[in-house]
C-alpha cells in the first residue's frame, strides 16, 4: 500500500554515520515537537528533552557508552528524560517515550537528517545526569544521536508477520 | 515545516467512534507490519500481535475494561504482547512496544482509519490472556481499537515545547 508514512516507517534505518553539517535549531525543535505529540496515558506529557551540540558535552557522554564514536560524530544528541514527579505507571510512561522517541526519529528522516536511538547508555544514566546538571527526578529513557547521514547504506531486518501474529479470531 | 510525515504525526487523534464498515484483512496487516518495523532494543522484536474481529470475543474484552464501548465499537481490536522469552530489559522493552504502538497508529490514519491505544485494559491483563488463550508468556502491552472514524472532531493539546525542554548546551 502506498502512502508517505508508510513509506516512512518502512525506510527508516539506525544511521550511526554523520557528515559534519550542521543541524539548525529550526530542526532540532522540530524534532522535538514531533516528540511531544506521540500520545502518552492520560495525556500526562511525562517527556523532558535536553539538547545537547557542545563539544566538550558530547565528549564527556562519550565516555559513558561503549558507542562512544556515534556521540562523537553527531552533531547533536537529545537526551530523553521522563520526569518522576509527573508519571503515573511505569510501564505506560515507558511506553509513550517509546512513541516520543520513534516520532523524533521519523521527523528526523523527514528533514533529511538521519537518527540513532541509544540505549546502551542507560547503564550510566547516573552519572549523565550528572554531567547534565540534572536532578534524580528525570529518568533517562534514550540518547537520539543526530546529523546528516554520511551514507544510506544501512540494511535492516524483520521476522515475518506470520511469526509474529499470534492469533486472528 | 512542511512534510507528509510531520503532518500525520501532529494531526493523529485518538479515535473512539467509528461506522460499521469493515477494516480489510490487507489493511490489518499492513498495520501490524508498520509496527513490526519500529526499532527494538538489539533488533530482539518481542512484539506479538493478535487480531480480534470476532463479535464475542470482543464483547469479552469489553467486559475487562472501562472502555467497553469503544472496545465493542471497533471493528478490529489488535491486542499487542511482549513474548516474555524474547525480552532482554523491561523498560527497553516496553518503550519497543510504545514505539512499534506508535507505528500503528500512524499507519491506521495513513491507510483512512481511525485508532486509540486503549490502556486502561491492563489491570485485567490475566483475563485477558484467559480469553485471548494465550499463556503467560505473553505480558499484555496495549489494544489498539480500530475502526473508519465517525467523524474528526477530536481536540488534543501539548505543553509549550520551552516547557519541556529542561536545557540546550
């Protein structure tokens, strides 16, 4: 079936290669407003984002993933925070970051940038806390690594609908 | 910005009225690939699907939540699980299933459906594996409701993104 999104969603790959381009602010808040309009369980909106470009920031979060030449070479990194003190249930705030984070991805694909989401990092989030200057009351769901795709040649794979589907009644 | 994409990510509605016309089998499927194509935590894809269209099975459903009546108003219910044997992090895992929900929503507006992730059905997530016949291996994650929206008049609103964005550095 054809459709945009569709094609979109089908698309989209990890891209974990960045040229050195810049990303404009324009886009970054973009992504982030696409974001804030995944649904969330009683519209209780639990996301915070921090933007981070800085270079001596990327380097010290670098330092706290076995991935730390993506973070390196992204030109920018948002970190995905759900805030403590505005979640109702565990796993539904879980799973509207989830939606938070996969409509950031696409939006990014949509602006022509390419988008990895990294969770290798949340062994750390301490300490990324810490260097963001965060209280405890923000949980780290994921790092989105951001930049213009250096190459498209990132292949992926799906085990088959039938697998997966466990029943039609 | 302007892209097909961003547009259908800020104009999805959850949807809880439909007609009666029927959802078909091509579109059901398409929806669950949608969401078999989110990104999850080491590719592990611990999503399973089960598709209910059967008329006693829903009202079934609707008897284990507050939102019988949209439940028995859909044409099509996909009920979304995690395969406990497939999982390798709770909250990895449960922001998959948020992502790979988020697929499908966007893919039922895509393919002129209307969709809402009905949530509040988990408190009876042991019934509901009772009646669907499956076994515990499979931890309810949402049930989608799907159906041709009655009509669009759905209203939602977000927080200003400088609400949400704690920093830029």
């Amino acid at each position: 079936m054809n459709s945009p999104v569709l094609e979109a969603i089908y698309k989209r790959r990890s891209i974990r290669e960045f040229n050195v381009r810049g990303i404009s602010l324009e886009k970054l808040h973009e992504i982030v407003k696409a974001g804030i309009w995944a649904p969330s369980g009683l519209n209780n909106q639990p996301w915070r984002f921090v933007i981070i470009q800085d270079s001596s920031f990327k380097e010290k979060l670098a330092g706290q993933t076995h991935y730390g030449h993506i973070v390196r070479g992204a030109n920018a990194l948002i970190a995905v925070y759900l805030a403590k003190d505005e979640m109702y249930d565990a796993v539904k705030d879980h799973q509207s970051a989830g939606a938070c984070i996969q409509n950031m991805l696409l939006a990014a694909e949509a602006l022509d940038l390419g988008a990895v989401w990294l969770g290798q990092i949340l062994k750390n989030k301490d300490a990324v806390n810490s260097i963001l200057g965060l209280s405890d009351n923000f949980d780290l769901m994921a790092v989105v690594a951001l930049g213009y795709p250096l190459h498209h040649n990132q292949k992926s794979k799906r085990k088959k609908l039938s697998e997966l589907l466990l029943r039609h009644i």
